[in-house]
C-alpha cells in the first residue's frame, strides 16, 4: 500500500532535531536537522516521491535493485535518490534509507553539531 502523508511525516520528524520545513511551496515538505536538507517529499505527486541522500557507492545498487527508485530531478544524481512510496519497497528500508540520509547530512555538519547530535567527541 502507497505511504499516506502523515505516515512519512511521522517517520521523518522522528529523526533528532528534525524540523520540517516548506521552502518551496505547500506542495513540497522538506525536513532539515540544523538548517540542512536530509529529505523532502513531492506531496503533489501521487504515489508520493521521497529525496534522501544516499552514500555514493549505494546510489546505482539501491536504482537497480528497487525499480521505485530513480534519479531525483534538480538533485546532484551522484548523492540523492527519489523513491516512490507505492508500497513496492518495504518500511523497513525506507526508514533505513532516511536514517542514512539524516547521518550523511549530520557527518557534513560542524563538529560541535556533531558532537551534539550524535554524542561523538
């Protein structure tokens, strides 16, 4: 079954210091930790389209395995994936998924918003 809105507005709020965020219009729900992007949802589109950043080596196997997941447009194709939420790819992974980005995103932080977020020193 397709993701409902507030099914993955849940899933990317539960994420530490996750803010959500419409920088672009009603139509597109972006969620940031510390001012950056680590995900955003295309509402207008039905099945829903999550972006998550993705570990570079992992971007064409992910595309290959799950056929949900493409290139996003107007992203560094190198470094995000677009993965329809038709139900075709388990919660499972899509939390796996957006946890990764969520550290990718914090890896690139400053060390004292790394150390905060993630108790490293």
């Amino acid at each position: 079954m397709a993701m409902r809105p507030e099914t993955i507005r849940k899933l990317l709020a539960a994420r530490r210091e996750a803010r959500e965020d419409y920088p672009f219009g009603p139509e597109v729900m972006v969620f940031k930790v510390r001012d950056k992007m680590f995900a955003c949802v295309a509402l207008d589109q039905k099945p829903l389209r999550l972006i998550v950043k993705c570990e570079p080596g992992d971007v064409e196997m992910l595309r290959e395995i799950h056929p949900a997941i493409t290139p996003p447009p107007y992203f560094d194709k190198r470094h995000w994936n677009s993965v329809s939420l038709d139900g075709s790819i388990p919660r499972k992974e899509i939390e796996r998924m957006v946890d990764e980005s969520w550290r990718l995103v914090v890896a690139k932080l400053k060390k004292s918003d790394r150390v905060q977020l993630l108790g490293e020193s």
